[in-house]
C-alpha cells in the first residue's frame, strides 16, 4: 500500500535500548516423552543387532533391558536380519506418532496461549490513519494491516469513558452504570458482579499491564493489573501534572524538563514488557495501551508539526476527497460520501472559548474558500498538529512492537489498535488556557480540532463524537497475531463493537467467565467472540448492536440501522450502501422503525434493570476528578 504523506522524522526503534531475554525451551508433553523414550531405547537395540553385527546383542541383555526372559530372542544373526526392519518400521511410525502424541495430550499441552496487546486512540476519525485512507504517516500501524487484518465495520460508543468501561467488562455501558444514561445511581460504581478482562485472564496465567489514560472510576490496580501508569492530566501534553505509577502519584513534570505524554505511556508500556520478560517470561500477558492521542488540547513536537505545514493548507474539502478515493480503492468504503452538515458545530457550546481562541477559529464546516485568510491559516495549522500528534503516537507503537520482538513475544502477540470514538467538533479552553502569541500545538496553547476538520478526520461518514450516527461511533479496527491470523492485508466486514473484546479475549486464553461473582450471579457476556473472524471465517450474524449516549440513540440489526440526534425523530438507513446515512427511509418504512424502536426499548430497559443489580459500595474517585476546568464543564 502506498500513501502519500510526509517525509518521516529522522529516528527510528533502532537506536532504542531494549531487552531481550533467553530463549525459553518448550516444554514436551508428557506423551512425547515417552513416545522419545522408547524411541531411543530401539535405536539403542538397533545399533547393537545390526551395527554391531551377529550375536552384539546378547540374549542376557535383551531379556534384562526388555523383561523378555524368552531364550534365544536375539539368537546370532536372526534379530539383525529380521527384526532390524522391524525397528526400522517402529522408528519411522514413532517419528510421525510424536507430534500426534502432543496435539491430543492433556491442555497443558494445547496451542500456547497468545498474548494480547490492545491499543487504544482518543478522538481518531475512521479515516486518519495511512491504513484507512488517510495522508497521515503511520507506517508502523500500516505494516500491522499489511501483515494482519482491518476490520471495516467496527464500533465504539462515541465517547471515551463509556467505550473503556464496554471495552474492558464485555456490557455495554449502560448495563454497568458506566454512562449518564441512568438517574437512578447515575454513572458512578459498576454492580458488583462485573470483573474487568485483566482479572478475568488472571485463571489462565495472564499477567496485565496499563499504560495511559484510565477514565474508568475506581483505581487500576485492584481490576486486576499487575502494574500501572494512569495519566489523569488530560490537559498538558508537555508537562502532566497529576499521573500515578501503580496508584501512587508521580511528581509533577516540572516546566523546565517537559517530556511529551505520548513518549512517557510508551516508555511505561514497554518497561512493563522488560520486567515481564525478564521475571515472567513463563507466562501470557495482556497489555492494555491508552494514548490520550489526538484528544485536545492539540499538542505536539514543534519539529513533527512543521512536516505538516504546509500540507492542509490546500483545505479540508480537498484532503476529504482525496481520503474517500483511497478508501474507494482500497475497498473500505462503497457508501457515497456523506456531504458536510454546515449548521452543525460542537456539541456543546462554550462562546467565551470563541473569543479566547481570536478570529482564526471557526465553528462550522463551512466552505474553505468562504474562510478569511487568517482563519485559513489558523485551520490549517490546528490540522497539522493533529496529524503530528497521530504521527508520533504510531512512532511510538514502533518502539512498543520493536520490544515484543526483542523479547521473542511478536509472533505469539494478537495485536489490536482502535479508537474510543470518532473524531471531535469540540471547540473549548480549559487546562492552563490559551496564548493566541503561541506557536500552535505549543504547551501554551489550547486547540481543539473543530467540526470542519472533524468531518474530514471522520470521512465518509456523517457526524462526530458524541452522536451515534456513523461518524461518531466507527473506528478502524487493525489486528496482527502472526502466529494466530494466516491472512495479510486482508479486510473483514464482520460487524463488531468494543463490547467484542473481552469475549474474544477469553475464547483465545480458553477462559471461562465465571458463573458468580462476590455472591451475584455473573450474567452472560453482551459482546460475542471475533476469533473465528480472525483466523479466516466469519463470526457470522448478530443479534444487534446498541447505543444511547446523552440521548443521542441507534440500534443496528443486520444492515439496518435506526438513529436519532438527541430531541429527533427516528431515521432509518440501509447501511448496505448507505454508511453515510445519506437517505432516510423512515417514512418509506414505518413498520420496520418500529420494530427496531420496539427492540432497543426492551435493550434499554433490560441494561437499565441491569445497571442497578449488585450496587457496589462507594469507591474512590479518579485522582483529579471533579476538579473544575479553567473553562466550561468537562470535554
């Protein structure tokens, strides 16, 4: 796959110091060592009869090593002239019985159990990596699509909490109180029968590891992973200030020495894969990597944002047209293009960040060239450290997946890259505020990416985060297992959701969800596995997909798909040729909306019935949570 972009910054993985451990022996089954025992005890006999020539192999000894007290067993040359065919026949049938031997023993001696590796973006459109359309480099994520898989029709939950919470338990949000969906107890404990994935692969031998943002509530470390970096500070790319290492709070970057976050959660990252491989190389593991990248505030390298300069400076209609043709040709997209919604700006509005922000900014997509030429510029600029941001979070993957193949992990790794929503219209101040003197993507400034750009980021599809249509809610899904996954560069259509992730994780590990958890009965899993997806079949039809977030609602049922905005009518859309959600059939189609309005009714209902078993007693709040923001209520 060739994309156009821009020239790669000068260093690479291969000037990193990275560790890697002993290669491990396999361990042999216990069949296989008997099957290698009396394999080496007949070529011992053969070597005597026949090597040694007539009567090497007396009858004492035969009878000794064999408990065959039958005189004459081995009488002068007979045994060598017959019976050595005989060995002979036993050793060839033995060579090919040894590897059969070991396939059907006990589990221990089973496929070995991969190690998993999810990384997750904030705020990434469907279109902005190379990979899925895009102008932007990431070749490190490219070369996992190449080699691996890319899942076409893959979902979130349009925003970032609730996409962790549905990622990491297997419910939909809703279901665990993990949304604002619910008044009665409103986001805040889930029930107490919801054990998170890294404590459910604890039965197999997993150990887990977090690095990034956590944005779930309670601390990491009782959920089961073994070591943690939990960035709270969502506001300053250069400097955090409030970030822990296993629950314990890290001294705040000082101004003088800033280090960029997305470099730091890389570095955790990879020294949780060096401490495993050098104290538990023995065992799986699950890493679970949260970039905050390309959330706003827009931050990046001043030497990385450069590259992109001059790039978008050609406009958004442009770069968006030139995505959907890649994708066309690629064949990730047969929709139409979606066209821009100019009335729909942010979801929520802040107009003093207007006025912080200068006369550059603006709030709807309108046409490029009825922009003024400093909003132009000013545009163009926020594009271009979106795209750094993007650029240097795959360099870090690089140095990530350079790790797993220092320490021998990469083949036995099932990799799978995402994001927890579409990309933002949001236009807001907060953190330490903006300085419009500033270079832009500088640590004094506060930029949000905006609906014009948003739409481009999201391309083909409608909207963005924090509504359900198809913009807000699709994310590219890149998977890589070579040892597990024979395709390369092979696209899949299987529909899948976040809520997919743990079921398809345990189904890899051969874990069992247990049936009751502190006293409550566990119910059933609401995703379903996408192993069979990964190894070449089809995970084949489901049920449905759900979503409601700020009232912002939609249900997919085959290729059907009904969704409304928040105080909207029901739409209706044939997503077989129309992810664009270009043509509503409502009208054309009353008792198919009904039916589908009836069915995510009863799915409400049930998760809402659902969210308030079990409650759990009051946990700590995030470290930082509920701090005021310099501007407007959080993101």
């Amino acid at each position: 796959m060739n994309y156009h972009r821009p020239q790669q910054r000068a260093g690479s993985v291969s000037d990193r110091s990275l560790y890697a451990p002993p290669k491990i022996q396999a361990v042999i089954s216990v069949p296989q060592r008997i099957a290698t025992a009396i394999k080496l005890q007949l070529q011992f006999y053969y070597y005597c009869c026949v090597q040694l020539g007539r009567g090497a192999c007396n009858e004492g000894h035969f009878a000794r090593t064999t408990s065959l007290r039958t005189k004459g067993a081995c009488k002068r040359g007979a045994f060598a002239r017959t019976g050595g065919f005989f060995v002979i026949a036993i050793l060839l049938l033995l060579q090919r019985a040894a590897p059969l031997a070991a396939a059907d023993s006990t589990p221990s001696a089973a496929a070995p159990k991969p190690n998993i590796v999810f990384i997750l973006a904030d705020d990434l459109g469907y279109s902005d990596l190379g990979c899925y359309g895009g102008e932007i480099a990431t070749p490190n994520l490219d070369s996992l699509a190449k080699d691996g898989l890319r899942f076409t029709q893959f979902y979130n939950t349009a925003r970032c909490w609730p996409t962790r919470n549905a990622l990491l338990s297997g419910y939909y949000a809703q279901a665990t109180k993990s949304d604002t969906a619910y008044k009665a107890g409103g986001r805040g404990s889930r029930p107490r029968w919801v054990g998170l994935l890294p404590e459910l692969l604890k039965p197999a031998g997993y150990r887990s590891y977090h690095s990034g943002k956590w944005h779930l509530v309670g601390p990491v470390l009782p959920t089961g992973f073994d070591h943690s970096y939990q960035l709270e500070d969502h506001n300053h790319y250069f400097g955090p200030q409030n970030h822990l290492a296993d629950g314990k709070p890290l001294p705040p970057t000082p101004a003088d020495q800033p280090k960029y976050v997305t470099e730091t959660i890389a570095d955790y990252a990879i020294e949780h894969l060096k401490e495993h491989a050098a104290e538990h190389a023995g065992k799986p593991f699950f890493s679970y990597v949260a970039f905050t990248t390309p959330h706003f505030p827009l931050h990046a390298p001043a030497e990385d944002v450069a590259r992109y300069r001059e790039l978008y400076r050609q406009g958004w209609e442009k770069i968006r047209a030139a995505r959907y043709e890649r994708m066309k040709q690629q064949g990730l997209t047969a929709c139409e293009l979606s066209q821009p919604e100019r009335d729909l700006g942010p979801p929520y509005a802040f107009p003093d960040a207007m006025e912080k922000l200068g006369p550059g900014e603006a709030n709807l997509p309108l046409p490029w060239d009825s922009l003024t030429a400093e909003q132009q510029e000013f545009q163009a600029a926020k594009m271009a450290v979106h795209a750094a941001m993007i650029d240097v979070m795959d360099r870090e993957i690089g140095r990530i997946i350079a790790q797993l193949k220092a320490m021998n992990a990469f083949d036995d790794t099932l990799i799978l890259f995402a994001s927890d929503n579409g990309a933002s219209a949001e236009i807001m101040v907060r953190g330490s505020g903006h300085d419009p003197q500033a270079s832009p993507g500088s640590a004094a400034t506060y930029l949000c990416l905006g609906p014009g750009w948003s739409t481009v980021s999201n391309t083909p599809h409608r909207r963005h985060k924090t509504w359900v249509h198809e913009g807000g809610v699709s994310t590219p899904l890149v998977a890589h297992w070579p040892k597990g996954i024979s395709a390369r560069g092979e696209l899949r259509a299987d529909v899948g959701h976040v809520v997919d992730i743990v079921p398809t994780a345990l189904e890899l590990a051969g874990v069992t969800l247990p049936k009751e958890r502190e006293g409550f009965a566990v119910p059933p899993l609401q995703g379903r596995s996408l192993a069979a997806a990964l190894t070449g079949k089809t995970a084949g039809d489901r049920d449905f997909v759900w979503w409601l977030h700020e009232d912002n609602r939609a249900i997919r049922v085959g290729n059907w798909k009904l969704v409304a905005a928040k105080g909207d009518p029901w739409e209706l859309y044939d997503l077989t040729s129309d992810r664009s959600e270009s043509q509503n059939l409502a009208a054309a189609n009353p008792d198919k909306v009904r039916e589908l309005a009836e069915l995510w009714q009863k799915q409400h209902d049930e998760y809402a019935a659902l969210s308030v078993t079990a409650p759990s007693p009051d946990v700590p709040k995030r470290p930082g949570a509920g701090k005021k923001a310099a501007a407007g209520k959080k993101k």
